[in-house]
C-alpha cells in the first residue's frame, strides 16, 4: 500500500541525501541519523498504549 511505497521513497532518497551530506560534513551525517532516531522515538511515544497492542496482536 502507501506505506509501502513510502517506505521505498525514503529508503532511495536518504541515501542520496545523506551521501551528498557526507561530502560537506561527516560528523552531520551522524548527527542527522540520531536526530532521525530521537524523532521515530519521539513519535512512537505518541501512539496510544492500546494501538500498539492492538497492532502488535494483529502482526
């Protein structure tokens, strides 16, 4: 579904994005992969307790 595609845009575009950064900085290379992280940490907080056992259930 979209997710899927999404999953797949993202997964051709950061590479690119990040290669590009790595030519400019490499250090600002890790610095924007734990800020990625602390945001995916941040935002998987957000969902309610019982949507992630409900969808945990349904895997």
């Amino acid at each position: 579904g979209v997710s899927f595609t999404i999953n797949h845009i993202a997964a051709v575009v950061i590479p690119v994005l990040f290669g590009l950064l790595w030519i400019v900085s490499h250090s600002a290379v890790f610095l924007a992969g734990a800020a990625m992280a602390v945001v995916s940490l941040f935002l998987a907080l957000q969902v309610p307790a019982r949507e992630r056992l409900v969808n945990y259930a349904n895997t």
